[in-house]
C-alpha cells in the first residue's frame, strides 16, 4: 500500500466522483443492444435474438431500432460478461440494492481519509487542522441526509432496468479503473508524482470518458482497454521488461474483444512499431537465437487475449474470425432468392432463428477487411476538418472536447526541431508509438469518417473516435511538460482549483443566460466557443512568451482554464441531462436527486 497509496486513492476518487453524478440509465438507444444481451445472459438464455426486454412493444414486437437491425444483437459479449458480477451484487440485496451504491459512496471518502492519515500523515493537516477527520465527519452525516431522502428502486419487477443499472455501474470501475492507469502511464513517462498527477487530470477532463462512464455504451470499455495497451507497451518502452511487451499484446486481443476494428488496427500498427523498436535498438542482433525467436513472437500473445472474441464470434456468426457485428451484413439477412432468413419480428420470446456463417474462409475474411477499412479518398480532407474542428452535425467536434490535440501537434514539429540539432529525447520512442496508436484509431474508422463528420445520431460528440483522446490527451501533456514550466505540484493542485470554480460558474452561467438559445445546440455551441476562445489565447501565450519572456504564470492560468472547460461540459452532459436519460433510474445518491430536483430545471429535451 505504501507503493501503491496515489493509484489506489485515484481509484477510490474517481469512483466516488462518478457515482455522485450520474444515474444509472440509458442515454442512446444503441445501449438497448447490451442491456438485452446482459438480460439474456444473466437468464441463461441464448444472446443472438433480442427477446424484447428493451427496445419492443408492449405486445411483444420489437420497435423500429430493433426492426431495422432484424431483431439481432450484434455487439461483443464483453460488456455484458463484465457486467454479469455486477448484477449478480444487486440481486443479493434486491429492491434495496440501491442502499449498497449509497454506502459504497459514504464509505469511499472514509477510506481515502484513513489511508492518507496513515500512510502520509504529513498530508492530513492543512494549517494544523486535521482535515481528515473532518472528511470522515463530513461523510457520517451525507449518509444520514441520504437515508432520510432514500427511497428504494424495483429491482424485481419483470421491467425493472436493473441491467441498465449493473452495466453503467460496470462502466464507473471501469472509468476509475482508467483513472489509475492514465496515472501510472504518465508516472512511467514523466518520473514525477505531482505532474502525473495533473496529467491524469488533464487527459480524463480533456475527453468524454466522464460522460461515457455514466452510460451503458461500450465507449468507457474501449478507452479503458486502450489505456491498458498504451499503460503496458509504454512501461516496454522504458523499462525493456519482456513481460509488460506480452501483457500489453494480450490487452490487445482484449481490445479487438471490445471493438474488432479497433483491435486489428492497434495490433497491426504496434506490431510494425514493436519491430522497428527492436531493429532500432539491435535488441535482434545482440540476443541469442531463442531470445530473438521469443522476441518477435511476443505479438502473438495478441491471440491468448483474442480467445473470448474468437469464440464469441464462433458462437454468433459461426466463424471465428467474422466478427458478431457481420450479423447485420445484408449478405446474411437474405436467402438465395432474396427472402428475408433471419430476424423477422415473430424471433422474440424465446424463438431462436438460426444465424448462418459467412462462407469464403480466410478470403472472406479479407475481403470483410477491405471493405471496412477502405476510405472515401475524395471527400477525406474535408471530413478530417470537419471532425476536428466543425462537424457538419452541429455536435462537439474533437478539438472541442480535446483542445490537448492541439498542443500534441504543436510537440512534434519542436521534438523534430530538437533531433535536427542533436537533442533527442529520452521519451521519443514514446512520443512515436503514441502517434501510432492515434493513428491507428483513425484507420479503424476509416470509411466511417463521412458519417462521423455528418450524423446527427453521433451525440455528444464523435463517439467512435473516443479512444483517441487517451494518445492525444497524453500528447498535448508532454507538450505542456515542453512548452510551460510550473512547479508539478502547484500545478497540480491550482488545476483542482480552477476546475472547482471554473465548471460550476460555467454551469450556472449557461443556465442562467441559455446562450445561443439554450436547449443542446445552443449549450454546445457555448462550450465549443469557449474552448476555442481559451485555446486561441494559450497558442498567442506560447507564442509571445517565446519571444518577449513574458511571465509563464499568465501561460499556465491559460492552460488550466483551458483544462476546465472541456471538463465543465462533461459535468453538463453526464449531470443536467441525466433527466434526459431512459429505461433506468434517477440519480444513484438521494441527496444529490433532491438537491437537484429543488434546484435545476431541464426542458427541451425534445432537441437532444
């Protein structure tokens, strides 16, 4: 514990941080596919077929989402098996399960309090007050307030969302799970407790991953896998620790069992990258024979991670290597004359149709992969623009929600600039493997990129790319570590600080005013001009600060207010639209539902 106290205090608070905002339900529609295959599971039942828990008619037929998808669950069975312990938890304490959440949330600030008293006292008093006895006071008496306003939720009911429940909760361990190894990635990369810790801030404020976590979409389950791939091939790079190269190729395979595209575009480019690291650093000709042979099979430890997608792509398409999400080919939804074989809406309650296997071998796999990765080369530019900077949609664009993508850029032409002149870094190893791995989330996406840039369905933001946040976000923070010094731990906690006044003045602000005319467009356009505007002032900071010297204090309050705002908007989405939200229940803690309640209003969510 003495070694591992800042990792396990960023779990216990960034879980209690979650659970105090969110409520576990339904954002998108796209979620009725998990909770159903979850349902299903937890049943004993077959996971193909939709058997109309979610998404279908009270007479039993399903709705249009699940008509244009042929009644067919096509996601990976990652989520919902991840979820299955969860909901297995909730059923022990049944219609009373929401009181284990509530005492989980009053017992997580007690534990971060006795763990910083005992093993860094030096840090439990601020001006000789003890603060964490105050914590622990403090928490004794928001579990009285939350068991006088506590009211219990169905749990069961034959409708009771309780899956909605078990996989948004699956989703907070995962994102606080994330906040951990954001942290150790940049502990390995910048050597320095306070920076990392500012890095973590900055990396979780500057994406959508607060938001994803309070939602039952695979997203948080996607980052989180690909900070364990980033976490483990970094610690490779610094440390040449052969195991941490096979548990970060084993992620990988985990990855692909989360999004298939995702995972065969990080293996192919990590391999490549892992290779041209061993070529580059003659690891190939100082070893012997056997260490060189173990050396370059290490990207096979790929396929021990892939066994859960292999077979659950066996299972539902009859092919290991045809992923579930090929159910919804048009190819296997027709029969040789043309008729419809599969997903008719009489395959509900129980009634399996049998999901025929592609057929090609190996030559229908690859020509599944042309397909899927094959982009539109005409309209390529402007949909990049558009994705980072004005999707055609309306909705936050990348750079919005991530203005670090900037100072990413802005670190490899000065990191370029460094090597012409003799000065190599000791992270540039790093520096490009993290290129790699943003590129390669693009090239997942690769012909999806016209829709990405154009659909209205794709909210809050550009959803797909989500993973790209983590290499960028850590990116833009090796920039800052470049381009602004700061004492780390002043850094660190004046970020805390801003944040805390800066995201609920802006929150109050957008309430009070509803610039742009309030309702979701209008908010999205506060925020996206906001980011703008403070990102706009950083670059001019960096610039002039460069040739006139001017004092780096005014570049750091830039870039923390720069942090905030994204992070402001994550608060927006996951908190004053959680009414928004469907087939589930309110807020988990029953204070922060009153105080709401009394105290915010939301309309027009006909808009959303």
């Amino acid at each position: 514990m003495e070694r591992n106290l800042i990792p396990v205090l960023i779990f216990l608070f960034a879980l209690f941080f979650i659970i105090t905002f969110s409520n576990p339900a339904l954002f998108i529609n796209d979620e009725w596919i998990t909770v159903n295959q979850l349902h299903q599971l937890g049943e004993g039942h077959q996971i193909i077929v939709n058997e109309g828990k979610y998404g279908t008619f009270q007479n039993g037929t399903p709705g249009p989402y699940f008509q244009a998808r042929h009644n067919l669950l096509g996601y990976t069975m990652m989520l919902p098996a991840l979820s299955l312990p969860a909901l297995t938890f909730f059923n022990l304490f049944g219609d009373q399960f929401r009181i284990a959440v509530v005492l989980l949330w009053s017992l997580l600030p007690v534990a971060m309090a006795v763990l910083v008293d005992a093993y860094r006292p030096e840090y439990a008093r601020w001006r000789g007050v003890r603060w964490t006895w105050l914590v622990i006071g403090a928490s004794f008496l928001a579990l009285l307030a939350n068991l006088a306003f506590y009211y219990p939720w169905p749990f069961a009911a034959p409708d009771a969302p309780i899956e909605a429940a078990a996989v948004v909760f699956t989703n907070h361990l995962l994102f606080a799970a994330l906040a951990v190894m954001v942290y150790l990635t940049c502990r390995t990369i910048f050597e320095d407790t306070w920076f990392s810790i500012f890095g973590t801030i900055a990396c979780i404020s500057c994406s959508s991953y607060i938001f994803w976590a309070s939602n039952a979409k695979d997203h948080m389950l996607l980052a989180a896998m690909t900070a364990a791939v980033i976490l483990f091939l970094v610690r490779y790079i610094k440390e040449r620790r052969w195991s941490d190269a096979v548990i970060g190729f084993a992620f990988i395979g985990l990855l692909a069992w989360a999004r298939p595209e995702v995972g065969f575009t990080v293996f192919v480019f990590a391999t490549l990258y892992y290779v041209g690291l061993l070529v580059s650093r003659g690891d190939l000709r100082q070893k012997p024979a056997k260490e060189v042979v173990k050396a370059l099979c290490t990207p096979l430890a790929t396929l021990l991670g892939a066994v859960p997608l292999l077979i659950n792509n066996a299972h539902v398409t009859g092919n290991p290597l045809v992923p579930a999400f090929y159910v919804y080919e048009k190819r296997l939804l027709a029969g040789a004359s043309g008729e419809e074989i599969i997903g008719a809406a009489e395959a509900v309650n129980g009634v399996v149709q049998a999901v025929p296997a592609p057929s090609g071998g190996v030559t229908g796999f690859l020509s599944v992969l042309a397909n899927h990765f094959t982009p539109s080369w005409s309209t390529l530019p402007g949909d990049v623009f558009g994705i980072l900077f004005a999707p055609a949609s309306g909705n936050m664009s990348l750079v919005a929600v991530s203005p670090l993508i900037v100072l990413a850029v802005i670190l490899l032409p000065v990191l370029y600039l460094d090597y012409r002149r003799g000065e190599r870094s000791q992270n540039l190893a790093v520096v490009i493997f993290l290129v790699v791995v943003a590129c390669a989330v693009w090239v997942a996406y690769a012909r999806s990129l016209p829709g990405l840039s154009a659909s209205h369905g794709i909210i809050p933001d550009i959803r797909y790319l989500s993973p790209f946040y983590l290499p960028a976000g850590l990116l833009g923070v090796y920039g800052i570590s470049r381009l602004a010094s700061a004492n780390p731990k002043r850094r660190a906690l004046w970020q805390v600080a801003v944040i805390g006044v800066a995201a609920p003045v802006l929150l109050l602000a957008l309430m009070l005013i509803q610039p742009y005319g309030g309702q979701y467009p209008g908010y999205t356009l506060f925020f996206t001009r906001i980011t703008f505007v403070m990102l706009a002032v950083t670059l001019i900071l960096i610039a002039v600060r460069k040739r006139f010297s001017i004092p780096g204090t005014w570049l750091t309050a830039a870039l923390l207010l720069l942090i905030a705002v994204p992070f402001a908007w994550q608060v927006m989405m996951v908190f004053l639209y959680s009414v928004a939200k469907f087939n589930g229940y309110p807020l988990w803690i029953p204070l922060v539902e009153t105080l709401y309640q009394h105290c915010i209003g939301v309309t027009g969510l006909e808009s959303l």
